[in-house]
C-alpha cells in the first residue's frame, strides 16, 4: 500500500512537472512569436469630406501619433493623438450654390407696388465667404485586429481597425459679403423714377446678371450662427490596412480610416434651397449635424 501512494505521488509530482515545463515551453514560444510586441506610430494623408451636403471645404489633412501594444497574434490595442483640419474653399460653394440665391419680384418693394405694379422681375444675391475652417484634435483608443495571425517572419499583414475618439472642434468665424444682382434687364435713364444711386432696370432678354448698385457685408456681429465654436464632441473611424514587415523594427503601412463626428457646426451652403428666403436665414450658411469623412494615411511603426 505504501509503495502504491509512493507511486501515486511520484507520478503526480512528475504530471506537475511536465505541466509546468510545457507552460514555460508556451511562454517561450509565445515570446518568440511576437518578440517585438510593442510600437511607435506617426501617420498622415489627405483628408476628404464624405456624403452629400458636408460642407464648403476643400480636401483637408490629418496627422496622427499613436502608440499600439500587440497583445497576441492578432489583437493590437493603443492610445493616439489625432489632428484633422479643413479649409473653406470659396470654388466650393460657388460650384454648389450657382449664380446667385434668387427671388422674383422688386427687392425694395415699394417700385412694384406705387410706381410699376406690372413691373417683375427676377433677382439674386451673390456672396463671397471668409473664414469657416474647421479643425478636430482627437485623443482615441486604436483597436488592430490583423486578418491573419502575424509571426515574427510575416512580411505583409492585411488588417482592420476601429478608433472610437473624443475630439475638440474648432470653426474659425464666418464673414460674408454680397451684391444684389437683377436679370435680364438694362438700364433706363430716362425714367424720372430712377435716380443715378438707385437705378431701376428692365427686361432686356440678354440672359444676363446685371448689378443694381447694393452691396453688404455681414458677419458674427450680426449673426450669432456665424461665431467662432469650438466644442467637445466625439465619433469613430473605422476602416482597413495593409501594413508591410521588412524588419522586425520597422514597419510601413497604408490606410484608409472612414469616420463619423458627432454634430459639429460647418459652412454647408447646398443644405439651403437657392432662393432669398433661404439667403436670409440667420443662420445662413451654418449647419450643426454629424460630420461624416474620409482620410488616407501612409504611416511608419518604430517596433521594440
């Protein structure tokens, strides 16, 4: 009886020993594995508005610095820090907006109800734009995910990613200035209801935009909309990559990261119908929704 709990506990000792040094043995390998499982990320690239309606902006750009710890050989988790910016760009809107915002009948009213009741004619306000460029400086959690397994002699990697974000936005203020505009018409002289300061015109049929003398200018000391905003907000980019191995130190990769940003106050003219009524909204031409975009980034890993 003694021999057999002897060897019962020598077996059992001998199980626990194999046991532990297979755990050793995975741990190594594991090691081995992923033998630089830590990395320094700095990435950059253009930087698109994605949707219909979003903005007045021209292509933009992002930068980005992060730092990913491989926690197998698949999942990668890590902080970065984001800075994404768009420029107004005034051939943006001119191509969204047309000619001019337009209305129909005497802009001043009282020629079409006293002097002219038959008179009507069409006509437009057409605006110039200063200022609007938007900025979001982002502080989000990187989650990798890579599609196949990655070994310490991997040399291209195909992988997605989600980067749930909070972000400070930043508009600059708005300025805005305009000419009114009558169509199709020329000027009469000779008519005793017109002055050289206030010139009354008539249809002419030429298909042509003629100035009839006022100009404005307005900005945020008119319209609180126009103000400069800045605000915490926060969204996700998710999207896939290709990242290239040449050496266990340094990797390269290319990326492309669609995003959503909470509401967020931009220029969006084409959110507004091109007529007066809508020109003279007090909020013309702000909106306050989601930001939907795109950016293309090319990056560098520094691995240790």
């Amino acid at each position: 009886m003694k021999n057999t709990l002897s060897l019962v506990c020598t077996c059992l000792m001998m199980v626990c020993v194999l046991s532990l040094s297979a755990q050793d043995e995975g741990a190594i390998v594991k090691r081995e594995r992923i033998d630089k499982n830590k990395g320094i990320f700095l990435n950059f690239g253009p930087s698109f508005t994605l949707g219909k309606n979003i903005g007045d902006y021209s292509t933009g750009f992002n930068i980005e610095l992060g730092f990913l710890k491989r926690l197998n050989r698949v999942l990668s988790v890590g902080p970065s820090v984001s800075y994404q910016s768009f420029m107004y760009d005034p051939e943006v809107t001119t191509a969204k907006s047309g000619d001019a915002y337009i209305g129909t009948g005497d802009p001043n009213g009282w020629r079409t109800k006293y002097a002219f009741p038959s008179l009507s004619y069409d006509y437009g306000y057409v605006l110039n734009l200063e200022g609007g460029d938007l900025s979001l400086t982002s502080l989000a959690v990187n989650i990798k995910l890579n599609f196949i397994p990655v070994k310490d002699n991997t040399k291209v990697s195909a992988y997605g990613f989600v980067k749930p974000f909070v972000s400070i936005s930043s508009r600059k203020a708005v300025n805005g200035s305009d000419a009114r505009y009558t169509y199709e018409t020329f000027e009469d002289d000779n008519n005793t209801a017109t002055t050289q300061d206030d010139i009354l015109y008539y249809d002419q049929g030429d298909n042509t935009w003629y100035p009839d003398g006022y100009t404005g200018k307005w900005g945020p000391e008119s319209y609180d909309a126009l103000k400069s905003e800045t605000k915490v907000t926060g969204g996700v980019f998710i999207g896939p990559g290709v990242e290239v191995m040449p050496t266990k130190s340094f990797s390269f990769f290319l990326q492309a990261a669609f995003g959503y940003t909470f509401p967020v106050s931009f220029i969006s003219t084409q959110s507004y119908d091109k007529t007066v009524t809508a020109y003279s909204n007090e909020k013309f031409p702000m909106v306050n929704k989601g930001f939907p975009s795109i950016n293309v980034q090319l990056g560098a890993s520094y691995n240790f």
